[in-house]
C-alpha cells in the first residue's frame, strides 16, 4: 500500500503524513514498498541513514523498533522503544511494539498491561501496529496456555477486522473444535448488563463504554471500585471475572468467579443455579492449586543378580511384558530398558470367563530392567503411585526377585496425576479370553462403583478438606459440589460406559440437573455446559440442524451423540444432513472401536447409496484399524483402496498423506519401519507394523473424511505409568 500525503503517520502521532513529516514521504512510500517485499534487512539500513538525518521521528522510530524486533535484535530494539517511548510518551505505536516484544521475552500475560495501554492510547482510530500487537499477543497467550485470555484477544482481534481475519478465524475453530480443552473453557462468556432499575446502573454502564473500547483493565478497575460501593451484585462481578481472564489475571478471575458463584442461595439476588454452578466449575479448573494430585514414583533397585533376575521375571505370572517398543523409553544419554514389565498385584486367572470384580488382577506398578552400562551397574527400576500401589508392587517385586536385587535406593516424584483420574482408573489385568459384553460390563459396574461409593468420601482441597457427601450437607458448600460433579460429567463424555452423574447427585442430597424443553428458547443461547440437556425430540427439524452442527463445531461429544441419533431418526433431514456425516462423527467420538466400525460401516454404505466413493470410508477404517493392532485388516483395507479407488480424485494424496501421519511412510514416500519392513509388499503386512502402528490414534481419535489426520506417530512418547 503505497503512502500518499495523507496516510496516517506510521509512528502513531495522530497526524497526516502531509503534516507530521512531509520531507519523508518519498522516503516512507519507498521504506513501506521494500517491506511489502520483505527486504526487511534493506529497510533497516534505510531507517539507519534516515534517523541520523532526521533524528527523532516517530515513523522511523516505529518502524525501525518494529524491524529490529523482526530481525532477532531485541537489545537494540528495547533501546530504540525506550528512546521512541521518552520522546512521544503515550504513544500508542510505542507501546505497542513494547506489547509485542514483552509477549516474545516475557510471554503473553506480561504484555496485556502494555497491550491495553496501547488500546487505551489509541482513542478512536486503532493503528495497525496496535491490531498486530493485539494478534500476536494472543498467539502467545495460546502457546502460553491461557486458552481464554487467549479466546479473548482472539475474538478481538476478529471485531477489530469485521469477521475478515483469517488467521483469528482458524486459530479460535481449532480451539473450539479441540477435545482437549473443556468445554467450560471453549465457550465466549458474554458481559452481563445490569438489571433495570438498579441504583448503581450509571456507573455500571460507564464502566462497561470501557469494555467495549476493549479498554479491560480500566472497565474491570472501575467495575470493582463500584462492587466495593454498590456491594457483590452478581452481574458486576461475573464482567470482572471475564475481563481478568481475557488479561490472563487467572487468580483475580478465579476471586470474581467464586464471589458470583457464592450467592446465597435462595437470596433474591441470587443468579439461577446452572450459572452459579458453570462459573463455580469454570474456577475449579483454572485454579492450578486446586485439583489434589497422586504422586508417581519411580524407585530404583540394584540388581545384585541380573540372569536370576530376568528369569524370575520371566517366570513368574504376576509379571507380564508389556508390547511396546522399548525404544521409545530411550532418554538422552540413555538407552532403552532391557525390558519393560507390569507388575499384578496377584496371579491372574486361567480364563476370564465369568471373572467377577473381585478376582480381576490390577496393575499396581512398572519394572523397567536396565543392563549394566558404562558408568551404571545393573538395576530396576520401580514406576508406580504413592497410594497403596506402592506397598503392592513393592511386596510382589520382593517375592518375585527375593536374592537377585538389592535394597531400595532413590526415590524420584516423575509426575502427579489428579486423584480423581487415578480413583477413576481401574488399572486391570483383564485374561484375554474375556468376553466384550462381560468387560464392558465388568467396566460399567466398576465405574459406577468408583463414582457412588468412592468418590463421595474423597476429601478434597476444593471443598475446604470435606468429602463430597459430607460439603453437600452444608449449604454455603453446595455449589461448589455441585461444581465438582458438573467437571467430572463433562470430562466422561466420551466413554462409552454411560453413568447418569444425576445418581451421583441424588446419593448425596443434591438437586438432579434437569431437562431443557427446547420449546420457545432459543436453543443456540444455551451454554454447553447445558447442552446435552436439551430434549432432542422435542427440537423442530431446523433447531436439530442447528444444534447439531453446533455439537460438532465445538466437539461436545454427548451433544454429538444425542443430536446425531435424533438425525437418523429423522428422514425429513436426510438432505440437509448427509447420513454418511452423522455416521462419521459418531464414529470419531465412540470410544468402542467394534461400535465406531459399525458406524464406519453405515457411513460407507450412506455414500454408496448417494452416489458416492466409500474410498475415504476404507481408509477411515483403516486408520482406526491400526490404532487397534489389526494390521491384517488394515493392510486389506489399504490393498482395496490401492486396486479399487487409487484412481478417483483426490484419494492417492490422502491415502498417501494419512500413511505418513500414521508414521508407516516417510514423506518422501520411503517405508518409515527401518530395513526389516522392506521386504514386504504391501507396505503394512510386515515384521515390526504393529509396534509402529499402536501409537497412531485411539479409538476417540480416528481420522474420518472432512478432518485432518492426526499425527500422533512420531512424538516423543512419555513414560508409560501404571493406568
């Protein structure tokens, strides 16, 4: 874009060019023409020249800050922001371009103080340096973690440009679409006004013209001053809790969450209980000290006799190898374990049929046996949880290897896993002869056992010590419990032994979550910590539409699940809604793989009888085959894609494209299994597959047509803990 007399000066003066630095205009037109060429080192040198002629000017300051930033010299461009910023205080491209530095060296929730006055100092007419700040404080803000404040600046940044950025656009689409980040933390928490005929209505709406300048931090101190005047009214303190999350004030978020979700109930100031609950359950999980966490262990034995060791290990039916490439446990400087074994806290039986919950064998730990190296003599070494894993593990390991290890030695805290997870995770040893119906049922009983029984006498930090269905029985504590079981609803959304979280709620004296009669709402309004609530057949055809593409849109899995079976009952829908889509997000949800192939299966006959190629179906199938362990399968899978469709448009990149995200072939198209594999012909039926093939995907997280493949192949694998 080329500078004429009256583009704005690009150092933020508020002037033309025509009335700020006339005697550079040939020079800023031909500095603004090299930059659109990326001749960024030629600018540089330019500015160079210019700023000892002309000392001093905001445009050259500006860019030359901005340049030396991009260029990696951030000594000299904090000492060119520091002298652009002592001779035009307050300046907004200054500040900016100080945002934009603090967000590289320091991280996104330094920069948002700056960032804001930079807003604050641009009045009404933004400059580009400042709406680039905003973009590229947001992008560390979302690499930084802080996916709301990030979210906020986000969407910012999409207003500011009038719905046309398009990066703004994929990066907010990824985090809805994300099944990662909870739902609590995907949504836009929208700024509440204040009820008519409040007493302190002026000064609430004066505070929120700031918000809606994104001026944040001068609304959220104003808001503030009011509450401490006006009093804790819901209203104000829900805006402040979303202001000081969008600047990644997570403590001060969380303080304004909890004075909104600690009403009084029953007061009539009140909020309705959903929301107090959803803000309370929003706090609990942003709050770092809040979850209570279960230490994993790793101890380390010396092995006074490795051959006797290794026998022993060998022999003993509590310890079962695991089938995993040990390679992948290699860390720097280190090699591989000579083995990788799980540890059962009792003998397995002979046939899983008929197997009760009592006679299951649990995983109560990991023996990693390493060779002597170099510097190192032989040892073992123990993974497992402080809980009562610990004494378990340590008894069988002792029985087992009585005489062939020595003593424990260092004890080192690898990781923590929340204790919620861990009570959640049954850790069994199930025989291979176990019938699906009677693990799944076995699975189901346990789980409920777990949720009905354990979980209520768990103490918990959140709930001031107490256990649950001790908290429930006092009232100032019933939210937050109530919280508690909405974050434990939301994170099981996925697994496919449903529980109704309203059996947890009513065991311990709590209100049942309701029904929502779609009738007359406006359904695309309700918060999706609500969702799922929604009567499916009550929803006219064109709410079903709705709801379900929103279901998709942010992955609410249970949502999917009701709104998608409620579409194949519909026949009116089957033009708006292809079957062969539903089917699909079935199928990427559906934690059964036998379940997610019936509902591959049913997509690939939809497209069929459309007219349609079932190609991307097979390699669906395919995909999630290997996730398995079914190579024969998938390798048949991947012979009738390459004999039957490799021709038809667009099929031989994207078979060619998830192979390589499932990491069977190097992208320049070489096998990716080392020189064993390549001697087969299919490229998949061969020795080592499965080893390569296990880490692609799990069932939950299968490639289906209209999403990009996953890569998962190729990360750096984390140690496997007991789970």
């Amino acid at each position: 874009m080329a500078i004429d007399p009256y583009t704005p000066c690009p150092g933020g003066t508020g002037k033309k060019v025509k009335f700020c630095c006339p005697d550079l205009l040939g020079e800023l037109d031909d500095i603004q023409r090299k930059l659109e060429a990326d001749q960024r080192l030629a600018c540089l040198e330019q500015i160079d020249r210019l700023d000892t002629k002309y000392p001093d000017r905001a445009c050259l300051l500006s860019m030359k800050a901005m340049l030396e930033a991009q260029l990696a010299d951030e000594g000299k461009a904090e000492a060119t922001l520091a002298r652009f910023k002592e001779k035009y205080p307050g300046n907004p491209v200054a500040l900016a371009e100080e945002a934009t530095l603090k967000a590289a060296r320091q991280g996104g929730r330094a920069a948002t103080t700056i960032l804001q006055q930079a807003i604050a100092a641009s009045g009404d007419s933004m400059m580009p340096q400042v709406y680039d700040a905003i973009a590229v404080v947001a992008e560390r803000l979302l690499a930084d973690g802080q996916y709301i404040a990030a979210r906020g600046h986000l969407m910012l940044a999409l207003d500011l440009s009038g719905h046309k950025d398009e990066r703004a656009t994929s990066l907010i689409v990824n985090l809805d679409g994300s099944p990662q980040l909870p739902l609590l933390m995907k949504e836009s928490q929208p700024l509440l006004p204040a009820p008519e005929g409040a007493l302190w209505k002026k000064s609430f709406d004066a505070a929120m013209e700031f918000a809606g300048r994104a001026m944040w931090l001068d609304a959220a101190q104003k808001l503030h001053d009011l509450a401490r005047s006006a009093g804790d009214w819901p209203p104000i303190w829900r805006n402040i809790a979303s202001l000081r999350l969008w600047l990644a004030d997570s403590q001060g978020g969380i303080e304004a969450l909890r004075k909104f979700a600690r009403q009084p109930l029953g007061s009539s100031a009140a909020p309705p209980l959903d929301e107090m609950v959803e803000s309370e359950a929003l706090a609990q999980l942003i709050d770092v000290d809040a979850p209570d966490f279960v230490d994993v262990l790793n101890i380390t034995y010396p092995m006074t006799d490795f051959d006797r060791a290794i026998a022993r290990l060998s022999a003993d039916p509590r310890m079962i190898r695991m089938p995993m490439d040990l390679a992948r446990l290699a860390t720097e400087g280190q090699p591989p374990p000579k083995a990788a074994i799980a540890i059962l806290d009792r003998i397995p039986p002979a046939s899983g049929r008929g197997i009760t919950r009592e006679q299951i064998p649990r995983v109560v730990g990991q023996a990693l046996v390493f060779g002597r190296e170099t510097d190192r003599e032989a040892r073992l070494e123990l993974v497992t949880y402080r809980t009562d894993e610990r004494p378990a593990s340590e008894r069988v390991l002792t029985e087992a290897l009585e005489g062939a290890i020595g003593p424990a030695g260092v004890e080192v805290v690898t990781a923590r896993m929340p204790a919620v997870r861990h009570a959640l995770s049954s850790n069994w040893r199930l025989p291979d002869d176990t019938p699906a119906e009677q693990r799944a049922t076995l699975i189901s009983a346990e789980r409920r056992t777990v949720l009905l029984e354990q979980w209520p006498a768990m103490k918990f930090k959140v709930l001031e010590g107490a256990a649950p269905q001790d908290a429930a029985r006092d009232p100032a504590m019933r939210v937050p419990v109530l919280a508690a079981i909405l974050i434990l609803e939301l994170a099981s959304m996925n697994d496919a032994e449903a529980f109704d979280f309203n059996d947890l709620r009513t065991k311990i004296g709590l209100p049942a979550a309701q029904k929502i009669d779609p009738i007359g709402v406006d359904v695309m309004q309700i918060p999706l910590a609500r969702f799922h609530r929604l009567e499916a057949s009550k929803l006219s055809d064109e709410q079903l539409a709705r709801v379900f593409a929103r279901a998709t849109h942010y992955r609410h899995d249970a949502a999917i699940k009701i709104f998608g079976e409620e579409v194949l009952e519909r026949p009116s829908l089957e033009k708006e809604i292809p079957r062969q889509e539903v089917y699909g997000q079935l199928a990427q949800i559906e934690r059964n793989p036998q379940q997610a192939i019936e509902y591959i299966n049913k997509a690939r006959d939809a497209a069929e009888l459309a007219g349609q190629t079932s190609a991307p179906w097979d390699i669906t199938e395919m995909t999630l085959r290997l996730s398995m362990g079914d190579v024969v399968a998938a390798d048949r899978l991947l012979q009738h894609v390459r004999s039957e469709h490799i021709r038809e448009p667009g099929i031989a990149n994207l078979l060619f494209q998830v192979l390589v995200e499932a990491g069977i072939v190097h992208p320049d198209g070489t096998p990716a299994l080392g020189p064993s594999a390549r001697g087969g012909g299919s490229g998949l039926n061969m020795p080592g597959v499965a080893a390569a093939a296990a880490p692609v995907a799990d069932s939950g997280k299968i490639w289906t047509p209209g999403a990009e493949p996953a890569a998962t192949a190729g990360k750096k694998s984390v140690i496997w803990t007991p789970e």
